[in-house]
C-alpha cells in the first residue's frame, strides 16, 4: 500500500500572516484544528510540522483564508481608490512661508464617516475627484489648510475622545495637533501624508501622562448613556495606552499592520501582539466584540453618539498665531533678563584677587590668668599713701636746671 503524498502547506511567516490578516487568534485556530495555541505557535515558527488529518484541516483552514484575502483585495480595492482625494498646492499656495517649495501634491484621506466637502473652507480652490479633472485654482495656504482641517478634524476628535474618554480634552488634542501644523505648514504641506502627521501629533498630546496633573482633568467626565457603550469605553480606557492606540488605528481607522506598527513607532510583531492582546482583553470583557467587524463596527458607532465639534478653522489658525507670539515674546524676555543678569555680574564682580583673611592660631606659652588676691602690708601702706596725696590735686612737675 503506497501512502499519498502530503497536503502542500504554506512557508511559516505565511502561515501567520494569513492568520493575522483573517484577525483569528492562536486560540481560535487551535479550536478549528484541535490542538493547542502551543502547537500553533510551533507551526507558525516552523520548528514543527503537522501530520495526518491535522495537516489537511490545518491546510484546507490556510487555504480557506487565502481565499477569503484575495476576495477581499479584490472588493476593497475600488474603495480605496475612490474614497482618496487630492489637494494641489502650488509654490502660491505656500507662499511667504516657503518660497523656495515647489509645486507638491498634498494626499488627504477621507476619514471614516466624514463626508467629502466639495471645496475647501473659504473658497479659491476646489477638491478634485477624478485624476481626469481640470487644475484647479492654486490655493493659498490658509485654504489649503483649512480643506486639511476641515477633512481631518471631525474625525479625529471622536478618535480623541475613545482614547481618552473626555470630551473637552478631544478638541483640546486636535486643536493643539492643528496649531502645530499652521506652524510648521511648509513642513507639512509637502508632507506624503499630512492626515497622517495630524494624526500622529493629536494621538501624543491626548495620550501625554502629564494632563493627570492637570486639576481640570482629575476626576472622571460623565460616562456615556448607553449600558453597552459605557462597558466598551471602560475597557479601551482600561488598556495600556500603546496598546489602545494600537487597536484604534488598526480595527478603528482601518490602518494596515505595517503602517499601525510605523505610527505606533514599533515593529510589526510588537504591533501585532499589542493588537491581539488588546482584542482578546476586549473579547473577554465584552464577548459580542469577538468579531473584529463587530469591533470596527461598534468603535464607530460609540464616537458617532458623542457630539463632538471642532473649533472652525480661522479659530484654531489664530489661536495657534497667538500662542507662538506669546512663546517668542516669553523668549524674548527670558533672553533680556540673562543679558541683563551677566551684565550686572560682570559690572559687580571684584577686578583683583583679594586673599581670604586667615583664622587665627592658638598661641601657647603665656602662663594662665590668676585672680587678684589679698594685698600685702607694703601695697597697703602704698595704696594709702597715693590716695593721700592724690587728694590735693597732682604735683606741678619742674625740670631741674643743672
């Protein structure tokens, strides 16, 4: 009896990469194949191999996921080419701020559940569609700007307010993250991915250690109404903030690992654990969030009961022009004052050296001090004599002449 060949298995980095681009857990696949998570680990790691009837479920199970990847790529693909719009920003639309820039394309991606408006805050520009359009009209850079704000901003306080769970620290975050992008928009404007950029800094300033000093954020805010939206927002807030952060970008934004793991400034196994873990900590605390699709689904929905606004645009451009004129200003004055400070040292400070007066030294050889004791007869007799003739007043003394 001949024995059949094996059933063909996948590499091992393959094997986990279609696991995790499936969202299963080791868990999960050792309860389709019958083994253990140990196991799994092992066969993606490739220091085994299965056999027999556990290598066809564990093959057919690989295969099924391929599949199911691919039909997904090929669906999500359009998608993704039409929900992306581009901004052109000519060497104008920088203007004062970088004279030297040349003519950039600015890529803003339209966050989930925003509307795409038809042209920027302020007019003088339109948003096109369709690589196919006409040009349009150079902006400036406060339109420019503001068609980045106006995309981004909305979206981005409700992302806020699921990693902290305060509302008034959401716009605070975003407003702050905008300002810095005014300030350094010649930086951002050329940027491959300004949403991106905004993103990143609005996540580091709402998720800063430093605001529980802060008395405005010492006790909690009122949690949301719905029993099912408070359980969720009280385990995301729960998790470790890199690993919330992590879970946010990639079942909440809709990020790949790659790029989650590159915003998160860690590696792709790093971002893949802290994903997988912070899924199963939320599986287990809320076990209807299982499915990551049910999970994406309800991030979405707890940030859309919020309402949340942003600041306008013209606010938050003034208020960051503001607040670096308050920056430079307090520069300034510091500077002045040290200036001022040295000068005055320079002008006080001795011109010579002038040597420490020396301690004194014990001197010894002086014999001790006694108290004065009775008189004798003689100084007695001395003392009565002097006291006499002192009564008459002093003698009148002449020199003798010789």
């Amino acid at each position: 009896m001949t024995q059949g060949p094996a059933t063909p298995l996948p590499p091992p980095k393959e094997r986990r990469r279609l696991r995790e681009a499936a969202s299963l857990t080791r868990a999960q696949v050792a309860e389709r194949t019958g083994v253990t998570p140990e196991t799994v680990r092992a066969w993606e790691s490739g220091r085994t191999t299965p056999r027999g009837r556990k290598r066809e479920t564990y093959a057919n199970l690989l295969s099924g996921l391929a599949e199911e990847r691919r039909q997904q790529t090929e669906v999500t693909a359009p998608q993704e080419v039409a929900d992306v719009r581009t901004v052109t920003v000519t060497q104008e639309a920088v203007g004062a701020r970088e004279p030297a820039a040349a003519e950039t394309v600015v890529t803003v991606a339209r966050e989930a559940g925003e509307p795409v408006p038809e042209g920027p805050t302020g007019g003088g520009g339109s948003l096109a569609a369709e690589p196919e359009s006409p040009p349009a009209k150079p902006l400036t850079p406060a339109q420019a700007f503001d068609a980045l704000y106006a995309f981004c901003a909305p979206a981005l306080v409700r992302q806020a307010y699921l990693l902290t769970g305060r509302r008034e620290l959401a716009r605070e975050s975003v407003e702050r993250a905008f300002q810095l992008a005014w300030q350094r928009w010649p930086e951002v404007a050329v940027d491959r991915d300004p949403a991106g950029w905004v993103r990143a800094t609005a996540y580091e300033y709402a998720l800063s250690p430093w605001h529980r000093f802060r008395p405005r954020y010492r006790h909690p805010e009122p949690p949301p109404a719905d029993a099912s939206d408070r359980a969720l927002l009280d385990v995301l807030l729960k998790l470790p903030p890199p690993y919330r952060r992590t879970l946010l970008l990639y079942d909440g934004v809709g990020l790949d690992l790659p790029e989650t793991a590159a915003e998160t400034e860690a590696s792709t196994p790093a971002a893949a654990g802290r994903l997988l873990h912070a899924r199963e900590v939320v599986a287990t605390r809320v076990p209807e969030l299982a499915d990551p699709a049910a999970l994406h689904r309800r991030l979405a929905e707890l940030a859309s009961t919020e309402r949340l606004r942003a600041a306008k645009p013209p606010t938050v451009r003034t208020g960051g022009e503001r607040r670096a004129r308050f920056w430079t200003r307090a520069a300034i004055a510091f500077t002045v004052a040290l200036i001022g400070t040295t000068a005055l040292t320079v002008r006080t400070a001795p011109t010579h050296y002038e040597p420490p007066i020396a301690p004194g030294a014990e001197i010894e050889g002086v014999p001790p001090r006694v108290a004065q004791g009775a008189l004798s007869q003689a100084e007695a007799e001395l003392r009565e004599k002097l006291r006499d003739a002192m009564t008459n007043g002093p003698e009148r003394l002449l020199p003798l002449s010789r």
